[in-house]
C-alpha cells in the first residue's frame, strides 16, 4: 500500500524541542532557572478580565465563530484606537490566539502548491511553517526586489515590531509593500501582536492611513492578547482588516469548528475595554528591559534593533549555540537565533517575561 508522508514530514522540528538540553543545563543551576527563551507572560491576568470569564462561565450553547456582536465592536474600537484605522469598512474575527492564524491563514485562504509566499528573512518560525503546511513555496526577503518578477506570490508577512529583532518597520516601508501587493494581486497579513510596546521607536499598523490609503483592500492585520493582558492561557486573538478577506476566513472557519469559547470573548470584551491594566503591563516590561539591555550590555553583548516589542536580540560575534550554552551554564535560558532563520546564525533573543525578582539576578549570573 502506497501511503503519502505525513503532514508533519514537511515540517522542521519543533524549534522549542531543540532547546531541551539547553534548558536542563539551565535548570541545574545552584540558583534555579532564570527563563528568557519562550516569552511566557508570568505575571497575573488583570481581575477585570478574570471576573468577566467568571461570570460568563455559565455557556452551555455554542459560541459564534464571528464573535459576539460586543466583542465584534469592542476589537473594531481598539483597532481604531490603537492603529488607527476606521471602524467603517472594516472586517474583524476573534481567533484562537494569533499562532493558529498564522499558520492556517495559507491554507485558509486558498494558498497551495503553485505559490509562493513572502516572509522576512529572520522571523517567527510560523509564518513559514504555514506556507509549508498549504504546500507552497517560502522566500525570504527584506526587500521585495529580491523576490523578483515572479506572480508567484498570493501573501507577503510583515511584521512590525519584528519577533525576533525588535525591529520597528517605517511607514514609508510598509506603504511600498501594501503598493507591491496590490499590483500584483497578493496579500499582505501584518503581525502586529508587539505593536502596543514601542521603545525608542513608534510602531505603525498596516491599517492607518498613511500605509494602507484608507483602504483595506488587500490587508490584513494580525493581533493577540497574550502579551499585552497576560492571556496567552486564554488563547484570544484577533484578525482585522479586508472584510472580503475577513468573510472567506469566517465561511471557513464556521467549517472547520475554529471558535472562540464564549466566556474567552466576553473576557476579550473586559480586556480590550480597559487600558489601565495594559498600561501597567507595559511599564513592567520597560523596566525589565531596561535591566536586561544594562546587565547584557555591561557584560559584553550588543544589543541590536531592539526597539520595540518583547525581545532583546543581541550578540557575542559567535555561533548562536555556543552563546545558549555559556548562559545555561549560568542558569539563564535564552532562545537561539538559528530558530528565525539563517541570519540569526550568531545571535540569541531576550524575552522580556520573567519576574522582577530573576530579572535582577541575570546581572549578577554574567558576571559570576
């Protein structure tokens, strides 16, 4: 009997498998474990947010795979609040956290085998894992000359502020690559899921104006409220932008059983509603950053880009896994840059999600 691999064959390994060794170096350390690899949020979910889940626990029918009409209105508010954009014209669905979408969006929209799809050349893992699981053909380029004259290419990935970087991509930029787009018919799906937490650098939306022409033909932007509630346990994301594009993803997803629970919208709805607890968020993870850019710093790494987002990604002039194994030995676990793709070869990335309390250790640990 003649069997077709198995979908996972096209697959890399998973890039967190192979930090296990890594991680147990780390693990053994005398002091315990300072993790800085995944970006695991630790602190706690806001009681706003808890209390409308709680309340909402009572759900024994069947959600609405395109949100409650509350939700609905509460994702087109933030939208416009925090990228921008307007509310008019605009299609928006919840989605089970922002990774499911990012992988099945090549599949979701009718990306196969004769396709080719854009991502940056150091990137989250997952938007090539989706273009490979829907068969299609991954280039990567920072440059869109450098793809070429191909009509190949159905859907383009940016991503502002950038996982792994920080980079902070400006208007002007992702204006040419919405224009390129266009011109030849392709998507543009924008992760945005770190635009909340610019640094030095202010982070622009695929949505507001000066990008996208007051027209959202074409895009797509792609958010999460795992960093900036601490709801990564939630899985609550969302997806905003074409409504043509939006209403194919939502007949297919009504399909393939892609909901929401209905007490996870109701906590959307608190969630994004309420700035005052993303404030805060947001100021514990400057003041972590700020430690951690200090004490790798003073120990000798450069930190580059940066700017924005969750993550510092820095260097020692060496091979990535030489940089994972001499901070394991010193009970810290970072993430290595070889998982983004070739041109992160020597460097690693620093999430900026631990507790105030092991974020203060790691100066001590580089320089034991």
């Amino acid at each position: 009997m003649n069997r077709s691999a198995p979908v996972s064959a096209r697959l890399p390994e998973f890039t967190w498998d192979s930090l296990d060794a890594a991680a147990a170096l780390a693990a053994a350390h005398p002091e315990g474990l300072v993790n800085l690899s995944m970006g695991t949020p630790v602190d706690p979910v806001p009681p706003v947010i808890r209390a409308a889940l709680a309340d909402a626990s009572d759900a024994p029918g069947y959600p609405l795979t395109a949100g409650t009409p509350a939700l609905r209105d509460a994702i087109a508010a933030w939208v416009s609040r925090a990228c921008g954009a307007r509310p008019d014209g605009l299609g928006v669905l919840p989605t089970i956290g922002s990774k499911e979408l990012v992988a099945w969006l090549p599949t979701l929209l009718g990306v196969g085998p004769d396709d080719v799809v854009v991502v940056p050349p150091i990137a989250y893992p997952t938007y090539a894992d989706g273009a490979l699981l829907a068969g299609a053909t991954v280039v990567r380029a920072d440059s869109l000359t450098a793809v070429g004259p191909t009509s190949r290419v159905r859907l383009v990935w940016i991503n502002s502020p950038g996982n792994p970087t920080g980079r902070v991509l400006p208007a002007a930029h992702l204006r040419k690559v919405v224009d390129w787009a266009r011109e030849r018919g392709a998507l543009v799906a924008s992760d945005e899921c770190y635009l909340p937490l610019g640094w030095s650098a202010e982070p622009v939306s695929v949505l507001s104006p000066e990008v996208c022409g007051g027209s959202y033909e074409g895009v797509l932007a792609v958010h999460s409220l795992s960093k900036r509630s601490n709801l990564a346990g939630y899985r609550a994301g969302f997806v905003a932008g074409d409504p043509a594009l939006v209403a194919e993803l939502l007949k297919v997803r009504k399909h393939a059983g892609m909901i929401v629970p209905a007490p996870v919208q109701a906590a959307m709805v608190a969630a994004l509603g309420d700035e005052r607890h993303a404030d805060a968020q947001r100021e514990r993870y400057r003041a972590r950053r700020e430690a951690l850019h200090a004490a790798f710093t003073a120990a000798g790494f450069t930190v580059e880009h940066s700017e924005a987002g969750l993550y510092l990604w820095i260097t020692r002039g060496e091979d990535c896994w030489a940089t994972v194994d001499w901070l394991a030995r010193r009970g810290i676990l970072v993430a290595a840059g070889a998982f983004y793709g070739p041109g992160g070869g020597q460097h690693v990335r620093v999430a900026l999600t631990e507790s105030d309390e092991n974020v203060a250790a790691v100066a001590g640990r580089l320089t034991a």
